[in-house]
C-alpha cells in the first residue's frame, strides 16, 4: 500500500466479523485524498474479493495502479 501513500492518498483495510456472521461483506476497503476527488469504498466477502474492486476503482480514478 506503500504506492498509495506516494501519491497521497489515505487508505485502510477493514474485516468485521459480525458482519460475516450476518453473511454481509465482510472486508472492506476506503481511501481518500491525493488525486481522489472522493473518498471511495469497496466491500467484500473476501479480501480478494474486495481489493479487486478497490484497484478497478482507483484505477478509474486516475490513480497509478503498478499491478
């Protein structure tokens, strides 16, 4: 996540386990500053699941992505 943070931008990564017991998503991802006009927020039931959505979304953004 260390590329995030060279262009500025917040960002964490969260996992609720009472929302996996409620079989809601239960990763989350949220980012904001830097070229983010917006923050964001993607969730999932897995991390891959979530980080996925995340990187097609700050991709969209006009973030650079190195993978």
């Amino acid at each position: 996540m260390e590329w995030l943070d060279e262009q500025g931008v917040n960002a964490m990564i969260r996992m609720d386990a009472e929302r996996l017991a409620d079989n809601a998503p239960a990763s989350t991802f949220a980012a904001s500053g830097g070229p983010l006009t917006h923050g964001m927020r993607a969730d999932g039931r897995t991390v891959q699941q979530c980080m996925s959505v995340a990187l097609a979304r700050l991709r969209d953004s006009g973030l650079s992505v190195p993978f």
